[in-house]
C-alpha cells in the first residue's frame, strides 16, 4: 500500500528539521576551530595554564577567565538549587492550592527578564548592597575563612553569583516542577495510606521517583549560568586575575569575549577570542555529556540513592 502524500511530507519536513540541528552544531564548531586554530597551535599550553593576558605582547593566557566561569556558574548553581527545588515541592506538593499557581506564574516570568535588566538591577541595586552592607558584615569573618577577606568592592565574584542564580532559578525550578507533576499520584496514595506524613512523602516517596529529571534540570541551569554573558559583565569587576575570594573582581570567558572581540585589532588577538570560545564551547560540551551519564545512572537506579530498588524498598515504612 502506498503512503499518502501527507504522511511523506510530514516525515520529510521532521526528518528536515532534525538534521538541521546537528548540522548548524557541527558548521558552528567548525567556524569557531578554523579561526582559533592559530592560536591554539601556537598559545595552546599558554591559553590553558597562563594567567598573563597582554595583547601587545602576545600573550594569551585565559585561566583566570576559565576559573571565573566554572567558580560564578558553581556557586549560583548551589545557591539557586535548593531555592529551585524547594519553590518546585511548594508548587506541586506543600503550598495552598490558591497559590500555587501564581507561585508558578512569577518564577517563570523571571524568565523571561532580559539580561540587561538584571545587569542594571546588579549595578544600581545588588552592587551598592553588597558594598555598603552585606560586604562589611562578612569581613570579619575573613580572619577564619578566607572566601570572605578582601576590600569590598561591590563588583566581585559573589555579585556575578547572585545575579547568575536568580538567573537560573526559573529553568531549574520549571523542569523540577515538571518532573515532579509527572510522579504518579497513586504513589503519594500509597504512601499516605501507609502512614507516613506529607513532608515524609515528598522526601520518600516523590523525590526519589523524580531524581533523573531534577539532575537534569539542574545541569540545564549549569549550562545556562556557564553561558551567560551581560549581565555578569556588568556586575563580575572583570580583572583579569584568578579570584583569592568571594570579594575579589573576576572575569569569565563570556566576559572576556563581550569586552574584546569588537575591539580586536590583530589577527593573533582575534584568534585568541576565537580559542576563548572554543575553550567555552567544549565546556558546555562537557556539562552536557555529564548530565546526560548522571541522568542515565541516576535514572537506571545504581546503588548509592535511598530507593534505587524501586519505590519504598528498604524504606521506612512496612
């Protein structure tokens, strides 16, 4: 029997669009290889390890930039984590019914913010509070930690931090909500019928079911926060120098590129922001593969989580 007509189309047009993705991906990555190629043949080592970045010099070293990303996006990932997650059980499981909705409604409209906004939020508004408040109180905390030693300068590692996790706050909280609406609710029933408390629920009996997504979720916003650009420009201090603190300006690679590349004025400088990037993009690259493996392990249910034998297996309930 011969297929329709339409149903030839549809799956040429999908088939279309599916290949379209890992095209553009692989065009980007070459683009990007073929004009960092120069200097990664000849500052690769310098790139990777270097802390000197002297364009008249021709000296190209980035880790400061690297160590900037990976430290701003880590720290707003375990501050924006637990609010994300916590706003998602509030939603689905804990909160008023009346609530939850708006509740929703208004992390999700975070989203949707621009990033200049929260850059000029983080300048006239964040920046000046940390200065001013939140800075001097930690300082003497510094005696015995040294996250908190340092000048307050307003524009500092923590301020990028603080922006980028409000940033990321309503992809996580949204794909946790999610995740968490899909665990049945036959297994809520059962485990209420069982006797245990509506917080032992969500602790027991929901979370665990909904492990994968909410890794998931999170390494969405890992990737979101390594990504991301004006903002943390705008609040990070950008000194190009490793941070010895909390307090201290840094820089990330987004930043260094945003601040840069327009100003770029020698083939050897323009090949260095291109290294920059595909430095970047093989980050990226990586979360990527890691939350895919935990997804995978996480889902497959290996040792190590509370009910990787199925839901209430060795629990505390009969």
């Amino acid at each position: 029997m011969q297929t329709p007509l339409g149903d030839r189309l549809y799956r040429t047009v999908t088939t279309v669009c599916a290949a379209a993705i890992p095209l553009v991906l692989v065009l980007l990555t070459a683009v990007v290889l073929r004009a960092a190629w120069p200097a990664l043949s000849l500052h690769a080592r310098d790139l990777a390890f270097g802390t000197t970045w002297d364009v008249p010099r021709a000296r190209f070293g980035a880790l400061p930039a690297i160590v900037g990303t990976l430290l701003s996006a880590l720290i707003a990932l375990g501050i924006a984590t637990p609010l994300a997650i916590g706003v998602a059980i509030f939603t689905v499981d804990i909160g008023p019914p009346r609530l939850r909705e708006p509740v929703s409604f208004l992390v999700n409209l975070l989203a949707a913010i621009p990033s200049v906004v929260y850059g000029l939020w983080g300048v006239f508004v964040l920046v000046p509070l940390l200065r001013s408040t939140v800075m001097p109180a930690l300082l003497p905390l510094g005696a015995a930690i040294s996250l908190f030693r340092g000048p307050a300068y307003g524009p500092s590692l923590l301020a990028a931090s603080l922006v980028l996790a409000i940033m990321i706050l309503p992809y996580i909280a949204s794909v946790s909500r999610d995740v968490l609406l899909a665990v049945p609710s036959a297994q809520r029933e059962a485990a209420l019928a069982l006797g245990a408390t509506h917080w032992e629920v969500v602790r027991d009996a929901v979370l665990p079911a909904a492990r994968s997504g909410l890794v998931g979720g999170v390494m969405l916003g890992l990737g979101r926060a390594l990504g991301e650009t004006l903002a943390v420009t705008m609040v990070i201090g950008n000194r190009h120098a490793i941070p010895e603190s909390l307090f201290d300006p840094a820089y990330t690679m987004a930043s260094l590129l945003a601040n840069e590349f327009a100003e770029a004025s020698s083939n050897a400088h323009l090949s260095a922001l291109m290294a920059v990037a595909a430095m970047l993009l093989l980050i990226t690259l990586l979360v990527n593969l890691l939350a895919r493996w935990l997804v995978r392990r996480v889902a497959t249910g290996l040792p190590g989580g509370r009910w990787s034998g199925g839901p209430w297996s060795g629990g505390r309930w009969p």
